[in-house]
C-alpha cells in the first residue's frame, strides 16, 4: 500500500519488529495489517490505542501476554511507540467477522448459535480469572476462521480496562440475541426440552448471570451446530475486505438446503390463503373498492401465517405479508433455519383482538391475544417431538394495505 498512508510512528514500530504494513486492519479499522519482511505467508496486527503507558496500564499488559487461550487472539508484545499512543502487536486471525457472517445470511440457528456463544464465553472468563476485563463485545470482535473457530480479536478494552465482569457478558448475550431470529417466532417452532436459546439468553440478562451455569444451558438448550459461512470466495474477498478496514460484504441470503418434493404443502398453503380472501383482499362494490375490517383480517392473516409457516413454503409468505417487510423477512429467516425439519399441526389460536391505536386508510394497527397450538416437530432424520401449546401472549400486527388487499408488515411485543 501506499507507504504515505501509514502513520511514521507505525511504520518505524513495525520496521523495527521486521515487519511491512500492507492494509489497515483490527477493529473498526484502528490498527494495520502487516507481513513480514521475511516471510509473505507471515501476517500480525498492529492496534494503536490512544493512552499513555503508566504502571496500570503496563501490569494489564503483562496480564494479557501471559494469557493463551484458543479463542481469544494473543497479544505478541506491546510498546509506546509515541506519547499517548500505545501499540499491541496482535496475532492476525483470519476470517469473517461475525456481523459480516450475519449481514450475508439468515439468523443463527440455535445450533450455530451455541457453537458461538460457547468458545466466547470461555474466552471471556479466560480474560476475567487473569484478573482482566474485556469492555463491549460486538459482533465486529469475534473473527470466525475459515474451520469454523470462532475467535475473540479485540484486546483494546483488556488494556485499558473499561468493562467490569458481569458487564462483558451480558454485553455478549445482548449481541448474541440479535443474531437470533425474533423472539415472537420463538412461539412457533420450540425445540424439545421447551425454550429456545433466545429465550435463555434473554432469562439470564434478567437475572444474575454466572457463567459456567450458563455454558451447562445453552448445551441443554441445543446441540452445537457448524456455522453455516458464505462460500469460499465470499469468505476470502470479504477478509481481504476487513484487512482494508471496508465493509463491503453483500447482503444475500443463505442457501437453502434441497428440500424434498413440496406439492402437498403447496397446495395447503395456497388453500389457506384462498380461505383468507375476504378479508385479505378487497371487494368490488358498484365499482367502488371496500376495504375488509384490518381486525377481522388481522385474525385471518394470523392463521394464515401459522399454517404457511407450518407448510413450509417460503413463497406463501407473499400471500400473507408485505414481501420484504420486517415480518416477511424474519419468517423467510424461521424457514429457513428449520434446515430439513417440518411441523405438524401448529396454529395460531387467536384469543382476542381489538385496533392498537390511531390507523390511517393505509395503515392499521391491531393487538391479538394469542397462544400457538400443541404440534409435532418432524426431524430430519424422521424423528418426532411433541411440542406443548404456548402460553397466551400479546402482539400488535401493523398491517398495510396493497393492491391485494391486507397484509402484515410487522409483527412486535404489546
């Protein structure tokens, strides 16, 4: 890279180690990328903090070196390289990072998701029993090699000591949450054993939280799964992206598994949403359009959901919500994640319903109280397991009106 571009004091420090800066690299593009004079297939990090190198600072740093864990990068050495700028020389970790993985696929599964929030965790109490702290963990810290191995890049915090024990993790669980799909699908696909990881995760930010307790739950909640990673040219090009301090990974979905022959699904979900009708489309009166009551189609758009997401059919989702919409992308998310399952007999039992609020002509907001029903999950490998009914719970469907009437545009808490 253009040698102008590398601050004199980094390019003098990595010099001096033997050392090329090739492209800035670290989090949030603070630090630069190197390679060894000696060795093109040799690459480390340099991370420059803002901070002057007093005794604290420098027992921190003798705590990090001494360190070794096999999902936390290591600290190689650290110095002063010019007042009130402290350099670590970090060990280059190759990858995506976790919001990268995310922006180009569908949420975690909650097999993926233990996968993940497992070796982190470990990672973390590895920083806190050297009597250390790490400070936020975001979905940029956490590098996913290439074999799967997720790793936690950022030492910044550990230096300089901003976090506390119990804040490091839960601010892991808090971005653990946001990979995972919303939690008003939680209700309608729980794995055996009854709570998902969402929903674990979201009971320990409520309550003391202590981590090996937590470690034993997330494996009781689901089996680790191997993080499904965009092929092998995305993974590469979008390292290559991250060295240079960019982010320019496209949104895509992931692939779907292939899926067996369909046709009885389809036709119950076009069947389903034939039986919407009156209320998801509009009448034609004298040549005069009337528009269904948004409460009554609130209730018939909520059945039809829970038997299209029961069929399986991602396309019947058009039937059913605004395509793109924040609810039609969460259950594009929830098919996909069922990876080869199927589900039997889930409905949405709707309780009660009753307008939310101020609605225009376009828009409408309506409050269900609803529990899904008692229903089978079907495994892949044809193993069945019966799912108890959910307890009621309240939801306000905003919905939209289109040129084929009704839709759902977003599904949120009450």
């Amino acid at each position: 890279m253009d040698p102008y571009l590398v601050p004199e004091d980094v390019a003098t420090a990595l010099s001096s180690l033997g050392f090329l800066a090739v492209a800035p690299a670290g989090p949030e593009g603070g630090g630069w990328l190197a390679v060894a004079q000696d060795d093109g297939a040799r690459y480390v990090e340099l991370h420059v903090l803002p901070a002057v190198l007093d005794d604290e600072l420098a027992r921190r740093l003798d705590l990090l070196r001494a360190v070794r864990h096999p999902h936390l990068s290591q600290l190689l050495d650290a110095s002063q390289i010019a007042p009130g700028r402290i350099a670590l020389l970090v060990e280059h970790v190759p990858g995506l990072t976790v919001a990268e993985i995310r922006a180009a696929r569908v949420a975690l599964t909650d097999g993926e998701g233990v996968t993940l929030a497992v070796p982190v965790l470990q990672a973390l109490a590895a920083l806190h029993d050297a009597g250390l702290v790490h400070g936020p963990v975001t979905a940029s810290a956490v590098v996913v090699r290439p074999d799967g191995r997720p790793v936690l890049t950022d030492l910044r915090g550990a230096v300089l000591g901003s976090g506390s024990v119990d804040g490091d993790v839960r601010r892991w669980l808090s971005t653990l949450v946001a990979l995972l799909p919303v939690a008003e699908l939680d209700r309608l696909v729980v794995p055996p054993g009854g709570r998902t990881l969402r929903q674990l995760l979201e009971e320990a930010l409520r309550a003391d939280v202590e981590v090996d307790a937590l470690i034993g739950s997330c494996f009781a909640v689901a089996e680790p799964e191997a993080l499904h990673l965009p092929d092998a040219g995305a993974l590469a090009g979008a390292d290559l992206v991250r060295s240079a301090g960019r982010r320019a990974l496209p949104t895509r979905a992931a692939p779907r598994p292939a899926r067996g022959p369909r046709t009885w699904a389809i036709a119950a979900a076009a069947a389903l949403v034939l039986a919407v009708g009156g209320w998801g489309v509009s009448h034609r009166t004298a040549g005069a359009v009337e528009r269904p009551d948004p409460v009554a189609a609130a209730v018939a758009l909520s059945h039809a959901r829970g038997e299209v997401i029961a069929a399986g059919v991602p396309e019947a989702l058009d039937d059913v919500e605004v395509p793109g919409g924040p609810a039609h992308r969460a259950d594009v998310d929830l098919l996909a994640s069922l990876r080869g399952r199927s589900v039997e007999g889930l409905d949405i039992e709707v309780r009660s319903a009753a307008p939310a609020g101020t609605s225009g002509s376009d828009v409408a907001r309506v409050e269900l109280r609803s529990a899904v029903t008692s229903h089978v999950v079907v495994g892949a490998d044809g193993t069945r397991t019966r799912v108890e009914a959910s307890p009621e719970s309240a939801v306000v469907l905003e919905l939209r009106w289109t040129d084929e009437g009704w839709r759902v545009w977003e599904v949120s808490p009450s």
